[in-house]
C-alpha cells in the first residue's frame, strides 16, 4: 500500500484509511501497536512499515520483516470497498459510532472495527449484555441460553455472543427469535461465515443486528483470535453470563476479562454432575454473580451507569438525532404502544430496520420495549426534549 | 409426677430426672423456659408446676393451667425406662455427651436431647455436617445427596440429617452405604418411626449411629416441631448443606439457622429450570457458600476449629478412654491400616460397633479413615499421648 496522501482526503479520512490498514497488518489485541501509535499516529505507522528496514524498540528484524511483508501486501481501500459491498464499514476511536467503553482496554484496544448491519454499534453496546458458553452444550445449557436470551431481548437488551456453535448460536437464536437485538463479534472477517452451519444465523443477524470483527474482510479465524476476539466481547459489554463452560474454558477467560474490566461478571448454575457446568460453577464460587432469569440479569447490568434502568430521560436531542431514526421516532403516538410492523409502515421501511431503529431509539432514552409494543418514554414526551436548546 | 427426692438419688440424678419430665410439659424451643429455670432450676420449675396455681410473669392462666396439666401427667422414671427399653438415654446440659455447641442456641437450648444408639453424641457431633432438602426432591437431588453423604462419610464425616424422605432419607442411606457414621435428629420420640416408610432406614441408623430428639418416648411429630427440630440440627453441626429445596422451604430456615450460628451454610446449585433448586440458588445468591462435592464442604467445615484438619493430636488422653473405645483402639497397629470387620475381631464385638468407636476415635484424633482402612494418627503413636501424664 501507498503512504502518500490521496488527493482531496482529509487527514482524518487519511488516519482511518491507515487505521484499516493496520488491522490487516497487526494480530488484534497486540499491545505494542499502541506503543508504536503514539509518535506519528496510523499514518506514521504505516510509512513506517513501508520506509523503515531497522525494527523499532521491542521488535526483532524478522518480526519487524514479516508485518512490513504484511504492510506491503495490505490494500485498505479494496478492504473497504469488499466491506460496502456486504453492507459493512470500519468504525475506529473518534468515530461517532466509537463505543467508548472499549477503550478500557487501554494498550490492547483494538485499531477499529469492521461493523456489517444497519444499527449504531455504540448506541446497541450502551444497552448490551455478553452471553457465552460451551459449543458443545448440553440441551440444558441450549434452552436455558436461548430463554435468557429471549428474555433478555424482550426486555430491550442487546444480546452479543461469539456466533459459534451451542451457546452462542442459542443466544442468537433466542435474541432473533423474539424479534429482539443481538450482535455477533467474530474472530475471523465480517464477510466470512464461521462456523459454516451456521450461514442462514449469520444472515439473519445481519438483516436485524449486528456482526462486528477487528480482523478485515476474508480473514480465517484461528486458535489465538477467538481468545483475544473474547476481550471484546467483554469489554463492549454491561456484562457476561456464562451458561455452561468446562473448566479451562475460553468462555471463563472472556467472564474474567469482563470481571477485570470491571463489567459484572455472571454464570447460571447447572447440575453438579454436569462437567459443562463445573466451570460455571468454579467461577460462581471465584468472583461471579449467580443469576438464575433475565430479572436476576437485568438487576445487575440495569443498576448502574448512565442509560441504566433508573435513567430520566433522552440523552441526545431530538433534532439531532439520524434522518432514518428521527422517522422512526416520529412514527410513534403520544400515548399507548405500537407494534415495530406499524412502525416500519409509518416509516415506510421494512420490519427489521424499524425494529433496529426502535432499539437505537431506546437506547438513546426515547422509547421503551413493552412485549410487542414500543412506546414513548415518559421523558420523551415532555416538549423540554424535543429540541437541542433543551439541554 | 412428683417432686420429692427419691431415696438415694443425688441433687444431679434428681435434676436431670426434673429436665426430663420437663421435655413432656414444653414444647422444644420454648425460650421461656430459660427463664423459669435461672430460679430454682429443673427440679423447682416441676415443684412449682406441681404446687403453684398463679401464673408466672409472661404466662396466662390458661396457659399455664396447660402446662400443670401436662405436669401431672409426666412419669419421667418410665420415660427413662421406655427409652432404656429402645436402647435410649437422656443427655443434658452438663453430662459428658452433652455437645456444648448447642449452648449456642441460648434461651432455646434444649432441656436435654433422648440419644438412641451406641456411641458417643458429643464426639460425633464434633465433626458432622447436616444435610438437609427437599422431601419430594429429584432423582438428581437423591444422586446428588447419597454421593455427597456417601464420600463425606469416607472421609470421616457424621452426616445428620432429618430423617424424612427425599434428601434426608438419600443422606442416612449415602452414609451408611459407605460404612459411615450417621445421625438423624426427629421431630417425634426417639422410638417412634417417623415416616413410617422408614423403618427399616432408622433400624440401621440405630445399629449403626445415633437418633436424637427432644421429645420424650412416644411423642408424635407435628408442623411446628419440624420447625423448631431444625436448629438442632444446625446447632450440632460445623455446617449445613441444602441439597434441592424449593422457595419457601423448611431446609433454608436450618441454613439460615445454621448462618445465624455462625455455622457454614452450603447450597448445591441446580438446573434453574428445576423448581427444586430455586431455593437453593436464592439461598447461595444471599449468604451460602456454593458446594459441588464432598472436597468442597470439608474445604469450609474442616478449615478452623479445635477438631478440624488442622488439629495436632488427641485431645483427651488414652488412659482416659471408656473401655469399649481402648479395646478398639488397643487392636490398630502402630504402622498401616487394618479393616473395621478386623478391627471388630481383634475387639471381640461386631462390625457395627467397632465402627461406631473407630469414629468416636477419630472425633478424639487416635485414627483416621482412609477409603476402607483405618489407621493411627501420627500424633497418636507418639509415647507422650499415651496417658494422662503426657498432658
């Protein structure tokens, strides 16, 4: 790739285009790239990998050799172009889209992210609990995972998992299935289907939620990505419950990554003699919540925090809001509830954008999630909210 | 009943004499009786039941009219004759066997507890856990409660229980599946069979450990007496296990009893789709530590105290022993492990018994169990520990 500014491109637009560079050159979660950040920004880093022969500090020359060979082959602009073309952007630190809590990740905070769907990631993560779990789960820890999920999404959370087999798919499956919000964050890119059964979960997801990765279009997925992608999911998060894990396993490393990160921590406890529950279990006896319902859930991720349970209202404008949320929300009746269908035909879109509106929507303060109805909140409906001079 | 001193009898035989006419007139708990005894002890509490017709401060007439007729009708020799009959006898605050742990209970002390079967309470109690939970539990619940009775049991734990179906009857068979030591402690007299379905089950907890209760000889059980029995149980004990108990359930007032003691309250965690594991979980999510098996529970129970792991040595001296005790213990060898049944052979009595001693023993810290064999203490083949002297 070239370092040298394209015509016409700002140099945030310049910072960006390195930063997707980057995420083709470095592995996720590599501290030292933060290091090598701070002196001349992406660019800087960028120029650096494609002019410097001698390795910075903390590099040895074959190191150093293999990311420049990496650089070299890196092509942001095509990344970019493969990621619109599945309906999927790079979001990096600055961007409004930016969740903030991610950077409580400090040196391992991921360049960016490639986000495929049509939802806000930041205002979905304010709003989110991690669920994850054994692949190899037993029909306990399925239906427990997809009812929690359910539950959870019915009551307005967004449901973000790993999208592998057993407990995550049940999450999904359960968030979707309730006509809910769920978001998927891979280890591998955003246009590859990982596990390849589950194809028609993927699409699905893209068509109502989200699917995030810090790895660029078309990479595979390895052992070692699906334990730092696991930093992620945790840090994005309110907080994790595990719903069976075996002792040693990556979903104990993703509880106690969000444990550390200062997120709750959660298990739902199982038989005794069950092994996919000794993990679970090992944790609750450590440092974990034993949270057996959504409710239980809820008491703890809701409690706390400022889009919490115990908000008071709107946290943005009105006017400020997105064209295609402001519709949305002007679709919605002072008083009594709505269903998202009547939603999306007052909006004169589909279904799945509305519903995904509506959850950007409540996460922002202005609507509530009642079973199938949305309503306005009663902070909304008071004219103090309506405009941005309010504030 | 009358008060008068019998010939020969001593102010101590007259007292305990008193207390046990007295467990006929109160019902166990009473902490009213604490008060009736600070005056002139047991004996003036009968006199004054059998002459004084004005009620005491904090009684009505009609109670205590109530109270003078069951008085009268007391015949404690025969009580103590009836028990001696089942193999039975009356322990109270001051004996040898009574456990000083139950001291702790305060003004609802029992006045005395009737102890069916051959070995020693006190010794016993020093190192027992309850196990208590559901009647109607789950096939889990019962695997869960006869493996975790039967692998503390083999590792030289008194498990005491209830005696009623589900848990509790899982719990006796457990123990005494494993040759182990077991207690049930009853709501109704120590010779009747409460559930009847039990009979053969408290035949064996006779022959092979103790059954305890408040009540005098025929007494039958009733609601209220399930619930008082329950601090007993927690008092006994290091610590109590609820193994399966729905909400609202009699099992979490003997763990909550048993945290008010300052006793380890343990739950085993379920499948939260399991009606019968939500009181456990309710229980673990508030004060309980979450166990999963028998190492678990001896982590917690066998951590601090003068008779715990940690313990050096015997605490009483050899030559010091009843004489059923020294004839066991004079059978082990000063180095390996040698069987109960030849433990019995080489004590000339049988197998039942010599197990009985050999847990008394290890209560005292001359042996220790190991799977089948039991051996000496270290501490107890050391000269010094051998008499009185040494001490």
């Amino acid at each position: 790739m070239s370092g040298a500014r394209a015509p016409g491109s700002s140099p945030v637009a310049e910072e960006r285009l390195a930063r997707a560079a980057l995420t083709r050159v470095f592995e996720p979660g590599d501290p030292k790239v933060t290091a090598l950040l701070r002196d001349g920004g992406a660019k800087g880093l960028v120029i650096g990998l494609a002019g410097r022969t001698d390795p910075p500090r903390g590099f040895t020359a074959s190191r150093w050799q293999g990311l420049r060979a990496r650089a070299a082959r890196a092509r942001p602009e095509q990344d970019l172009e493969a990621a619109a073309r599945v309906g999927a952007r790079f979001v990096c630190p600055g961007d409004t889209e930016w969740p903030a809590q991610l950077d409580d990740l400090g040196a391992a905070r991921p360049l960016g992210l490639w986000v495929r769907g049509t939802v806000d990631l930041r205002m979905w993560a304010l709003r989110s609990v991690a669920m994850v779990g054994a692949r190899a789960c037993t029909q306990y820890g399925a239906h427990v995972a997809g009812t929690l999920a359910a539950d959870l999404a019915e009551r307005g959370w967004v449901v973000v998992s790993g999208g592998a087999y057993g407990v995550d798919g049940a999450a999904h499956r359960g968030a979707l299935g309730a006509g809910g919000a769920t978001a998927a964050v891979l280890a591998c890119g955003i246009d590859r289907c990982y596990p390849a059964g589950h194809a028609q979960l993927m699409k699905r997801i893209v068509q109502q939620g989200l699917i995030v990765s810090e790895l660029p279009p078309g990479e595979h997925p390895t052992p070692s990505r699906f334990v730092v992608r696991n930093r992620v999911i945790a840090a994005l998060t309110r907080g994790t419950v595990v719903v069976e894990a075996a002792h040693r396993s990556g979903s104990l490393v993703t509880a106690r990554a969000a444990q550390r990160l200062g997120r709750h921590t959660m298990g739902v406890p199982g038989p005794v003699t069950s092994g996919l529950s000794a993990g679970v279990h090992e944790l609750l006896r450590a440092e974990a919540h034993l949270v057996t319902d959504a409710a239980d859930v809820i008491e703890l991720v809701g409690a706390v925090g400022e889009l919490g349970e115990e908000r008071r209202g709107p946290v943005v404008p009105r006017d400020l809001l997105a064209p295609e949320a402001a519709r949305v929300l002007a679709v919605l009746p002072a008083r009594g509830t709505v269903t998202a269908s009547d939603v999306a035909l007052g909006a004169a879109t589909v279904t799945d954008d509305a519903v995904a509106r509506l959850y950007e929507l409540q996460a922002l303060g202005f609507v509530e999630r009642h079973g199938d109805g949305w309503q306005l909140t009663r902070q909304a409906v008071q004219p103090g909210f309506s405009t941005s001079d309010a504030l």
